[in-house]
C-alpha cells in the first residue's frame, strides 16, 4: 500500500488514472493534504463518496504521533513525536512575531557525535523516511492553525546524510501544486558534508545553505566535531562552499557556537576571517546552550563575546549574535534529544 506523503504530484496522476479517475483528482487530494491540513479521506467533501471509501485501503496517510508538547515563555514550542515504529523524534516551532520558523529533524539520532550538541549523544539510529519528514511539518502547521512561513533542517541529525529523503521532501514542499513553500524559505544546515553541498550547488531548487562550523582549525575542529573532520578537512570543506557559491551565487550562513575559552578567544575571529576570505559569509554566533552531557561546557562570558564581536566587525565581517530562544524547554542550537 502506498504511502500519500511519499507520492510526488506526478506520482497521485498515475495512481489516479490506474483506478480510472480524472487526473485532476492528484490536484484536489493534494490541496487538502497540503494546503488546508486535511489528512482524513471522509472529510474531502469534493471526492465521490465511493473514491473517500476506496482510497483508504489504496493509499495511507501517516502523520507522527505527539507525545509531548512543550511551551517556553518566549513563544518558541518543541514537539515530540513517535513514528509507526515507535522511534521518538523532536522539532521546534520558532515564533518570530511577524513569522514563524519550523525547525524540522532529519534523522533519528545522529552519527557525528559533536561535543556540544545533545543529539550527539544519542547515535544514529536511522534515517527519517520522505514521509516522516513532511509529516513533522505538515502536523506542526495543522496545530497552529496556519501555514509556517519557514522552514530549516536544523532539528535532529545531520539533513546532507540523508540527502536523497531530504531533497524529495523539498521538491514536495515546493511544488505549487502540493505545499507551495518558496526556495528562499527553506534552509538546509550542514555540519559540513561535503559531497552533500556539492550535491546542493547543482540542486533545481536553489535552497539556502547553512553551516555548522564552531572551529577555525583542524585540531580545534577534530576535538568539537570529531567525526565529521575525519571525514572532510576544513580545506575541502572551504572548498565545497566556494563550489557552491559559484554555481548558486547563495549567500552562506556560517553558524559559531562560542564556548567558554575553547573557541571564543578574539584570535579565532581573525582565523575565521582567513578561512572564509572571499566567501562574504553572513555570520551566526550562538552562545552556548547547555546539554546534561557535557557539564564541563560552558557559555561564553558576556565580556569574552563583546571582544570576539568586536574582532568580527574590525574585520568587517557581518554577523549576529543570535538571541536565544526556547532553552528553558531544552529547545535552543544543541539541545534536541527526544527526552521523554
């Protein structure tokens, strides 16, 4: 039985035609689907009431089950959700007053182990299928009552290990005639795979590129993000990026979580200058939100982020330190770790 969120629009004629129905059919279910968050074939009043009772034992819809909703004073919610397998996942509303950002999980848990992030903790468990993925959003917006303007893969796992899901998922959001989310409003966070963002430079969206760096060198890197600089050095990471400027002519985001003396000092401002130099990369420092996992990891002083925010605008690089939100309910940069 096939899956509908795993059914691209082309995918919805077919089976249409197969059970000799009009093709304009794809166009209705996906309206409801999609557009008003209609997920029970009954309530799809424009169908015929035999296609409503024939649908169900042809094609499923799935969405995650929530388990927990949580609400921070600042306006920012986290969900838990159980998928049919019984695998826990999380994903952070973001309310930015005249916007809302949904922050989306791409994979159970998470292989590359980054000292400073929750989901490290916990390992890859698995892959978040096409449906999974969409269904986080599409619940999410069900919930409040509203279409959500944004949407970045920031959540759990690393988006560019599970390219092939991710990048389905986007051309469904996409696409006018299913959810309709504009490109400039979606934005894929990598913690620096680089076969990933090259895949990204040649993508038929044109999609915004965010990067997880944390560390102006090798060694500094190989201690937060132990696992994926085995994998990719920094110079072929620079590499990718320059790539991927050239092709798209993207702005990049560059994300920094400044730790207290592990990256904060000014020094470091001037590496990243060097690095990145040509790239006039948009630059976001995230203080530190603390995990239960690593006690020994602590925010940056207010005094020791002034001097390395003064060391950026010296260099004349653009940034922003990013005001915090949802760390009362462990749903700030780091924190998502499907707790119970």
């Amino acid at each position: 039985m096939n899956d509908a969120l795993e059914l691209n629009f082309a995918d919805w004629e077919k089976i249409f035609l197969d059970m000799n129905e009009p093709k304009f059919r794809a166009k209705q279910v996906c309206e409801w689907i999609y557009a008003k968050k209609i997920f029970e074939y009954e309530s799809m009043t424009n169908l015929s009431k035999a296609l409503r009772e024939k649908l169900p034992g042809e094609i499923f819809i799935s969405m995650p089950i929530l388990i927990k909703q949580q609400n921070s004073r600042d306006g920012t919610r986290k969900y838990l959700w159980q998928l049919n397998d019984g695998k826990r996942i999380e994903s952070v509303l973001i309310n930015h007053g005249d916007h809302k950002t949904a922050c989306i999980s791409s994979q159970v848990g998470c292989a590359l182990g980054c000292v400073f992030c929750a989901t490290g903790t916990l390992g890859l468990s698995r892959n978040l299928t096409k449906s999974e993925i969409l269904g986080q959003f599409l619940t999410m917006e069900k919930l409040n009552s509203g279409d959500i303007n944004n949407i970045v893969f920031m959540g759990m796992g690393e988006p560019l290990l599970n390219e092939r899901n991710v990048f389905d998922a986007i051309k469904i959001l996409n696409d006018k005639r299913m959810r309709n989310l504009g490109a400039r409003h979606i934005t894929i966070s990598t913690s620096g795979i680089v076969p990933g963002i090259e895949d990204l430079a040649d993508f038929e969206i044109p999609l915004r590129l965010s990067v997880s760096l944390h560390a102006t060198n090798d060694n500094l890197r190989a201690k937060l993000m132990p696992n994926v600089s085995k994998l990719y050095s920094l110079q072929k990471l620079v590499d990718a990026l320059r790539h991927y400027k050239s092709r798209t002519g993207e702005r990049i985001t560059i994300e920094y979580a400044l730790i207290d003396r592990v990256n904060d000092d000014a020094q470091y401002a001037y590496e990243l200058a060097a690095l990145l130099d040509g790239l006039e990369p948009y630059v976001n420092l995230i203080p530190f939100n603390a995990i239960p996992s690593r006690t020994d990891l602590k925010r940056s002083s207010e005094s020791r982020i002034k001097n390395f925010c003064a060391a950026l605008r010296e260099l004349r690089i653009e940034f922003e330190l990013r005001k915090e939100k949802g760390s009362d309910i462990m749903a700030a940069c780091g924190q998502l770790a499907a707790s119970k």
